[in-house]
C-alpha cells in the first residue's frame, strides 16, 4: 500500500486508509484490505530475517520483500505490522498483496519464528463472532466455509464422514443451517455484505475488508476484542508448558536436575483409536501446518495412544499420551509457545472442538 511515511498507531493508519484508499490502492487492481493477527513476545520485532527491508511508521513498520509473481518476474510485496492497540502480545498485519505474494513473502517467515503464533478463534468463538455480525439488520452471507465438527453440531447424514463444504450463494444464512443440521458443519471461514459492508472472517486469525470505511472497521473490531481474552488466555498456559533445568543443592553438590511442566488437553467427547488414527494423517495434511509423527504407539480399547510430535517448521519438540479422556503435552528443550498453539488448534477443528487446554503438573524428567 502506498502510505505516507509518519508515525501511525494501528487505529491511525486504518484512518489513513480510509481518508487516502485510492492513494493507498493505487497499484492494486483488486482494492481489499487484509488483516493477519498473530500472538507474540513483546520483543517480536527486534529482528527480521536480512531479505526483508524495514522502515519505521511510528508503532507500525513498514516491512517489505521480494517475490516472484504469476508472470514469473520479481515483484516487491509490502506489510504493515505493529502491536493491537495497548495488547503488545497481540500483533496486527496489514496488506493489500496478492494471496501469492502473501504466501511467499510472508507466511512462511511467520510459520518459522518461535516468538510468533497464529492467532487461533476457537470454534465456539467463531460462532459467536457469526451471531455478532448477523445481530446488524439485513446483512447476507454470501459465501462460507464449513467443516465437520462432531461436538459442535449432530450430522443426520453419514455422521462418522469428516468432511469441508464450500459455499456460494445469496441464501448463506439459511444454506449454514442447513448443512450444520445435515451433515455436522459448522463455519470456520464466512463472507458478509450489507450496503457499505463487506467482510470476510476466518477462524486462522485472517480479516477481509473490501470496502473501506469505518464501519467496516470497527465492525472487525469489535469482533476481534470478543476473543482477545482466550487468546491470551492460550498464550499464557502454553508458555507455561516447558522444559527447565534447577539448580538443586544436595549436601556439597549443586545437582541440575531437568523439570517439566506439562499440558493437558481434556476431551468433552471419547476419544478413540479411529479419532487418533484420522487426527494424525489430517495434522500431517493441514494448510501451513507440518507436525510429523514419531514413535506412534495406538492401543484400541481402553486407548492408548503414544507419540513424539516435531514441528517441522520451527524444529520443536514434544511428547503426547492420550487415553479417551485426555491427552497429555509433555514438552522437550526445544519446545515454542506458538508450536504448542497450532497443534492445540488442531485437536479443536480434527477432534473435539469443546477440548480445553490447561496445564497438568510439575514433574521431575527421567
């Protein structure tokens, strides 16, 4: 985007969109606004990787990066980050770039940092986001995205399917219930119009705006400060989740000795060897997701379900055991808060959506 160079907080350069969007959007031939927001350390923003150039905003930077477009040249790709507001562990995303531009330049520096997650909208959230927006009179959904989740909705239709609907069509509210009532979707990607509005909202932290001005803002808004609280939440309990070493004093010694801090993930529903056996092989097969498995032990029955979990994409570590009521977290030395995160993240949307992470108990490692 082409914005004049001054010191922005996050409310002020959306301002500025508003006041300038064809300034803004001069260069774009499609003029929609993208929001990312990821959870962070507040340091996030001591250092990027040397192939993307900075440049000061005031609270926001301007980070920039080459890319190779769909003609095969060298394209420049642009984004605005800063913090949310007073939420410093909270960072907001700005661009108007091509989804191409997007997923080469910036989604894969952000898949890689340890400092840096997603920020994920639990599934219950996300419903409750959808009564918000629908609460404005006459607002149409105009295309959505559901997927099976089975505590979250009964499928009259081959319940045992796990399945993803995509959907265009002027009657999306009445199609949502529809195919939540027929077969067990429910919406994790969602389109709304409504005379100066138009909005996308996607359960992966993602915000759409195609026409700009402040209503459309605050809307988006005001739909991100209903689960600033559970993410935060999230945040803290999984950097609770780690791996230390004390120092224990024992007679004249001084003894190190490693201790764990582990998680706890409680199902609302059973979990079961089919569950562990389609949860694996859809972790392995989800978008920007690379969890590799190791070590697998699956025991039917009374469930006994082992494995080594390795985040690809940063190269972090953990340990789960699952019986058909939990699943215990159990990190090694090199274990990231936003690992932990994206794997939680995908117990919601493959397992139980109701699934409540928490931490287990301090243990000493053997």
């Amino acid at each position: 985007m082409q914005i004049e160079q001054s010191s922005y907080t996050l409310e002020q350069l959306c301002q500025e969109v508003i006041d300038h969007t064809e300034r803004a959007f001069e260069q774009y031939h499609v003029k929609h606004l993208k929001f990312y927001f990821y959870i962070a350390d507040e340091d996030w923003n001591a250092n990027f990787p040397d192939r993307y150039e900075t440049q000061d905003y005031g609270e926001m930077t301007k980070v920039s990066a080459e890319y190779t477009n769909r003609f095969g040249a060298e394209d420049r790709a642009d984004f605005f980050i800063g913090p949310y507001g007073d939420e410093s562990e909270i960072i907001t995303i700005l661009t108007a770039e091509t989804q191409e531009a997007i997923e080469q330049a910036l989604l894969p520096m952000l898949g890689q940092r340890d400092d840096i997650s997603l920020m994920p909208i639990m599934l219950e959230d996300f419903q409750r986001m959808n009564e918000l927006v629908l609460e404005h009179n006459d607002v149409r959904i105009t295309e959505f995205k559901s997927e099976r989740v089975p505590d979250l909705a009964e499928a009259e239709i081959r319940p045992s399917v796990q399945r993803s609907i995509e959907y265009k069509g002027r009657d999306g509210k009445e199609a949502i219930e529809e195919l939540r009532s027929g077969y067990g979707v429910v919406p994790v990607r969602i389109q709304y119009e409504h005379q100066n509005l138009s909005l996308k909202i996607d359960s992966r932290g993602k915000f759409t705006l195609k026409k700009m001005n402040s209503q459309n803002f605050d809307l988006l808004f005001e739909l991100v400060e209903e689960v600033i609280e559970n993410v935060l939440e999230l945040k803290d309990i999984t950097q609770e989740i780690r791996f230390t070493e004390e120092e224990v004093e024992s007679g004249n010694l001084s003894i190190t000795v490693p201790k764990v801090e582990a998680g706890e993930v409680t199902f609302d529903r059973e979990f079961t060897r089919v569950l562990a056996e389609d949860f694996v092989e859809g972790t392995r097969n989800r978008d920007r997701v690379d969890f590799s498995f190791t070590d697998v032990t699956m025991q039917a029955g009374s469930l006994d379900f082992s494995a080594q979990v390795v985040d690809e994409n940063r190269n972090s570590f953990f340990n789960i055991s699952a019986t058909a009521d939990e699943m215990r977290i159990v990190p090694e030395t090199n274990c990231s808060f936003p690992s932990l995160i994206e794997f939680y993240f995908c117990v919601l949307q493959l397992v139980d959506g109701s699934a409540e992470l928490d931490l287990h108990e301090s243990q000493v490692a053997s």
